[in-house]
C-alpha cells in the first residue's frame, strides 16, 4: 500500500452489512481548522447503520446529504498527526477523542486515517484506551445533551419547541429504559452522578451490570411491564423508542417529562390531559462538552462499557453484531 493511501471501509451501495467493503483510499489532507488523527479505535453507533441503509427511517425532510462512495462513522480515539496553521490547542503526538461532524453523515471514521474539526475533538481521558474513548463521543454526548446540558442554539428538526433538560438531585426520579445499550448506560450514570434515584429497564441477562453502574431498581422487560410497576417518575429517558414508546407516560407525575431518544408516537391530546411533555434534541458534536466528560471518564466516575471489538476491517461482522440487538455497552472497531 501505497504511503499516500490508507484502509477505508466504504460503502458504495446501499443494503445489509455485506455492503460494508475494505478499500483502499488516499489519507485526506486537513483543512483550515482541521487536524488529521491517525484513528486507533471506532465507535459504532445506529447512524452507521442508518446510512449503510440509505437513511430509509429517517423523515425525508431530514435526511443529510451525501454522495456513495462513502466512508461512515463519526467516533473516533486516536493521535493527532498533523494540525493545520490555524488550529491552536493541539499539536501532532496528542492523544484525543471525538464525535466528528454529527449531525451530517460526513464523519467518515472507518479509516485508518481522518480530518477531523479540531472544535469536535478533546484530550483522550489518560486513564482509558483508545478502545473506551472511541465508545464514548456519541453515546454519552447524547445522554449528556438529553439530561444535563444542551450546549448548542440549533433548533431540533424533531419539534419546534427548544428541549431542556430536567434538573437532576437527589429527589429526581428516573426512569431509563434501554439502559443496558449505550446512550442507556451512559444515562443511568449520569443520573446517578447527579443523585437521582433510578430504575433500569433490560432484559434480565443485563440486571448485575446494571446494578454495578448504580440501577437503584430494576425491571426486566421480559416478564414484567414497566408502567404496571412504576409510577409518579419524575423523568423517563427511553434509549428504545418506537411505536409502543408512549406507555411510558403512564410512569410520570404530573409534570413529568419523557425524552424520547429514537424516534415514539405519541398523541398530543394524552400527554395534556396527562400533564407531562414529551421533549427530545439532536446529538451534536461539541468538543468542550467532551473534554468536560472526559474528566468524568478520567476520574471514574462514568465508565465506558464495551460489548464486543472487531477489527477495523471486519465491519460487516460488528454490524452483524449489532443486528442480533442485546447490546451490553458499545461495539468498537480497532485499527491496527
């Protein structure tokens, strides 16, 4: 290979993992306020999938745009390898982490190499690898935006209203269904950080990791239903989504809120006469908020779980992982 060129999976059609193909592709320059990482590890998150299928799920009004071939991938851990003239904050041999370019799809971080925006990235927490930062950017910024702090203006192409997070203590109660996959267990952490009491919803196979990361209760969605047990919750976080989402209202207070993270169908006429909100927000990729968790990540306080790793190469085989659904944490692709 060529010391010009690097490996990319790319996809040049659309369709199910087999479409993920191991190529062969220059090493991108950076541009103005950009840095190149040489990637050691990537996250694997449901907007990869999302793309490989076309963006088929998402409201045709809100679909980026993009041209095939294309690289996927938006969390990367690596070393800085260069850093363009206008960039301050970095310098080449430093270890970073980041959520590249989200919302677009033009992360392009199945790569052995990739320019990233010097304003998406942060110092890679030292006390975790390459494997552990990469899991982290979009799962926990996620959680992060949902539950603690917005931290960008841009209205949400989901609801016209602008999201606000509830305030968390000790007298919150949470409820985070969900909780065992990756935004999930991020949450549950965050909600505990902040002293809230909170009830996990899993499967049973996931209950002891739940209870280590803090679960004050747990349910498991396979012998029982959540909103026959719980009720007068402060706050759902549903990581799950879809058609049966909104069952979940019969969980809150009055003037309670759930947050849907994948997309619910609710009815408007319920939640009044319920007299709970339903608010979500759009990831985005913000560097500041991530060296801000990465201190949390550094002190231990949140930690990254990681369901499986696959070689860069094998993408289609951590896709195909992520199909079978069950997830404990996150998947990552590392890069030799």
């Amino acid at each position: 290979m060529s010391t010009h060129t690097m490996r990319a999976v790319r996809l040049h059609e659309h369709g199910g993992p087999e479409v993920l193909r191991d190529d062969e592709v220059p090493i991108p320059d950076p541009g103005p306020g950009e840095v190149l990482v040489r990637v050691h590890a990537v996250g694997v998150n449901p907007p990869d999938w999302y793309l490989r299928d076309g963006l088929s799920n998402l409201p045709p009004e809100t679909r980026p745009k993009f041209d095939l071939p294309v690289i996927p991938g938006t969390d990367v851990s690596g070393v800085v390898e260069a850093v363009a003239a206008d960039v301050e904050g970095f310098s080449v041999g430093d270890e970073v982490f980041g959520l590249l370019r989200f919302p677009s799809f033009d992360g392009s971080a199945y790569a052995e190499y990739v320019a990233a925006p010097a304003s998406d990235l942060a110092p890679k927490p030292a006390g975790i690898d390459h494997v552990h930062a990469a899991g982290a950017p979009m799962s926990l910024l996620t959680a992060w935006q949902f539950l603690i702090e917005l931290g960008h203006d841009h209205p949400s192409p989901f609801q016209e209203a602008r999201h606000r997070p509830t305030p968390l203590g000790a007298e919150t109660t949470v409820l985070v269904n969900g909780a065992a996959g990756g935004v999930g267990h991020f949450a549950l952490q965050l909600a505990k950080w902040k002293g809230a009491h909170v009830t996990a919803v899993a499967s049973g196979a996931h209950e002891s990791f739940l209870r280590e990361l803090g679960a004050d209760e747990f349910i498991d969605y396979t012998e029982s239903r959540a909103e026959e047990l719980v009720h007068d919750v402060d706050l759902v976080l549903d990581a799950v989504g879809g058609p049966h989402s909104s069952r979940f209202l019969r969980t809150l207070k009055r003037g309670g809120a759930l947050f849907p993270v994948f997309f619910g169908e609710y009815d408007e006429e319920e939640t009044a006469r319920l007299g709970v909100t339903v608010s979500g927000t759009q990831v985005r990729s913000n560097g500041a908020q991530l060296a801000e968790l990465g201190r949390l990540l550094d002190a231990g306080t949140v930690r990254v779980a990681i369901d499986s790793t696959f070689k860069l190469a094998d993408a289609r085989a951590a896709h195909e992982r992520a199909a079978r659904g069950h997830i404990q944490g996150k998947i990552v692709l590392t890069v030799a």
